[in-house]
C-alpha cells in the first residue's frame, strides 16, 4: 500500500500545498467466477494489498487538475468536459460526473494519483482508481453515499463515461473486501457475504504475463453481446436462468452455445468453490479454478497461447492446487492457489521459462486478501 504520508508530500510537490482528503482503492484478483458477473451470476473476488491512493482537495473556480505519479502524465483542464478526452483522466471525470449526479457539490479539483499495482493488468487498477478517488472527494465534501451506491456510480462512471461495459465484479470487491476473506457476490440480487479462507492453507501468487491487453475491451464487450444474444436464443432475461438441459434442448448456434455453457457451468462452480473453503478443500477449490481456466479457453474463447502456458507450467508443479486467467483475459495475468512458500519454484519453474519461450518479461507477485477502500480527511 502507499503511504499516505509520502502521498501527502508528492501532492505537495505537484500541487504546491495540502491536500483536503486521501482516498484508497485496492485491486481485486477474483479466484473464481470468470465473465459471470454481467451475466447476473456468482463471482468470488479478493481485494487485494495493492491498489491505488488519491489525494485531491476541491478549488475556488471550475478547473480540473489532474497528475499520475504512475504515468508522468499532467491533465489540466479550464472545467470538468462533458466529453471523454481519451486520457486516464476519464475515469476520474466520470466518477465525479457521477457523483455530482447524486448530489456532491460542483467544483473544480486538483488530484494526485499514485499506485503499487500493474495498470491495465487485469487486477482492476480501473476500479482501484474510480473507489480512490470517489472515497477521497466524498470525504473532501463531507458528502456521505453507502459503499453500495459508491461502486454503483463507479461501475456507472466506467461503463458509460469511459465506455468499458464491465459488470459490477470489479468495484464492489475494491468497496467491500475483508482482510483473510473472500467475497462472495450475487451480481443479481447485489447480495454479498465475506468467505473466510481457510487460515495458513494457501498463497495468492499472480503472474503478469507480460502481454498487454490492448483492444480487450473492444473484445469483451464483444462477448457481452454475445451472451445478451444466448440468453435470447434460450428465452431468458439473462444466463443466470439458463440450465444445461436448456441449452441441450434448444439448439442455439455453436457459438452462442460454447458461451452460454462457460457461464452455466462457471456460476456452479463458483457455488462448489465456495462450499470447498467453508470446508477448508483447498484441493478441490484449486481443481475448479483450473477447470474455470479450461471453460474460458475453450469455450469463452478470451485466452491466449501465453496464459494457457502460464497456467499449464504452474499446474504441473506439486504445490499449486489449481491456476486460471484472471480479469478479462487477452493477456493480463494469471492467478495460481498454492501451497505457502513455493514463491522460488514458481519463477524458477514457471517464470523464467515462460520468459525465455515468449521472450516476454512476466512478473511474479503474491497477495494477500485484504481491506476494501477507505478514505481519510486531512485536518
Ligand atoms: C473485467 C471486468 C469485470 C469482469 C471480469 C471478468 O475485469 O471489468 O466486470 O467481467 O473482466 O470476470
């Protein structure tokens, strides 16, 4: 995590004086429940002990400043654009779009962003961003909105502002995780309960595979239509409805049908998954997270050569229970559940031959779970 006393000084340097609030919003590795949550389904998210930090505090007049320590790159604009612009700033301008939509007082801001995490890795630096900076400039306004309405707006901001149509997976896990839990999260009903994990039993490791995910989204909304489409072709509102016996009886294009069976099969696991930690299974968990990575392979078709080798070399090893893409697939990371201490195998045995075959830089990292975002005022 960053430390919000440096946070404080580098917005002194960017800014010249105080910030009026600190904002953070972690990232999330879900550990199963791939590509369900826009279909109503079941996702089981962790947040993780990276994220993003915010600093900002409101100005007199109407203008919107914005610098990224990550990027080195400064926005400054005469007023908050109606219009996205095509910077890293849109998901900062569309939150506060959001925001002002229910009620926070107009106002220019200066802002200061700042992570630890990979961005644009598929751990949800976006959704980090948009909880950071939407906790730091409530707490600046004494604007007070539940963590519920919070990801909603944040999910609001991304899909219409920035024009990412992602589900709700990624901003209720950076608003509501728990340190040593899992979430689970009902995309329907938004019902959500903490999954503790079993103590000791495993690690979190995540590789970034190096590949990035350029044009992803382009894909994913791609695959959102076409399981709109699926749940056409089956009569129902959403796949959430849709059963196995379903799809064999109606006979949908192929297609559709290898869609519609990921999304079937992947919500039951996502159920079992859960019922495996409640019963401390760490082996069966890891055989359904492996399972998850072939049905996106195979059937939701969003991965690649690199994160099946990924997957493959870390499954072969004694001491990973189970490995699987995560986030919206197209290059981005892979997650793997392991036994503690295997860290050393894992780039010996994985990393760095994956790096000599794809010639790729991949990077080893572990999580932990932990707490959901969180602001502070400055006195
Ligand atoms: C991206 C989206 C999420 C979710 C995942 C896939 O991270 O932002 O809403 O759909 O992909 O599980």
């Amino acid at each position: 995590m960053i430390a919000l006393d440096q946070l404080r000084q580098r917005f002194d340097q960017a800014m010249s004086g105080r910030p009026e609030a600190l904002g953070w919003g972690p990232g999330r590795v879900n550990l199963i429940g791939g590509h369900v949550d826009y279909n109503q389904g079941l996702v089981l998210p962790i947040a993780i002990d990276k994220g993003i930090a915010t600093a900002l505090r409101r100005r007199n007049d109407k203008a919107f400043n914005v610098f990224s320590v990550d990027l080195d790159q400064r926005v400054e604009l005469a007023a908050l654009p109606t219009q996205r612009i095509g910077s890293f700033a849109d998901y900062l301008i569309g939150v506060l779009h959001e925001l002002h939509a229910l009620g926070l007082p107009q106002s220019g801001w200066d802002v200061l962003t700042w992570g630890d995490m990979p961005v644009g890795g598929g751990l949800s630096s976006s959704a980090a961003l948009e909880l950071s900076v939407a906790m730091a400039a409530c707490a600046a306004s004494g604007f007070e909105v539940d963590r519920k309405q919070l990801a909603l707006a944040c999910q609001r901001a991304e899909n219409g502002f920035v024009g990412m149509h992602c589900g709700i997976l990624d901003q209720f896990a950076s608003a509501f995780g728990l340190a040593d839990h899992a979430l689970l999260i009902d995309c329907r009903s938004l019902e959500h309960r903490n999954v503790a994990l079993p103590q000791d039993a495993f690690e979190v490791a995540v590789i970034d595979s190096g590949v990035s995910r350029k044009l992803a989204d382009s894909r994913f909304n791609q695959r959102r239509r076409e399981c709109e489409q699926a749940a056409r072709a089956l009569g129902v509102d959403s796949l959430r409805d849709a059963s196995l016996q379903m799809l064999q009886n109606a006979g949908i294009e192929p297609l559709l049908e290898r869609r519609a069976r990921h999304i079937i099969c992947e919500i039951e696991r996502v159920r079992l998954a859960v019922r495996a930690l409640e019963h401390g299974d760490v082996t069966h968990c890891g055989e359904l997270i492996s399972a998850s990575h072939s049905s996106l392979r195979d059937d939701y078709q969003v991965s690649m050569e690199q994160l099946d080798a990924l997957c493959q070399l870390a499954d072969g090893l004694s001491g990973v229970f189970g490995s699987r893409l995560v986030g919206g697939g197209f290059g981005g990371c892979t997650i793997h559940l392991t036994q503690r201490g295997i860290f050393d195998t894992l780039r010996q045995r994985v990393v760095e031959p994956y790096s000599r075959r794809f010639d790729l830089k991949a990077r080893l990292m572990q999580f932990t779970a932990a707490n959901g975002a969180f602001s502070e005022h400055c006195f």
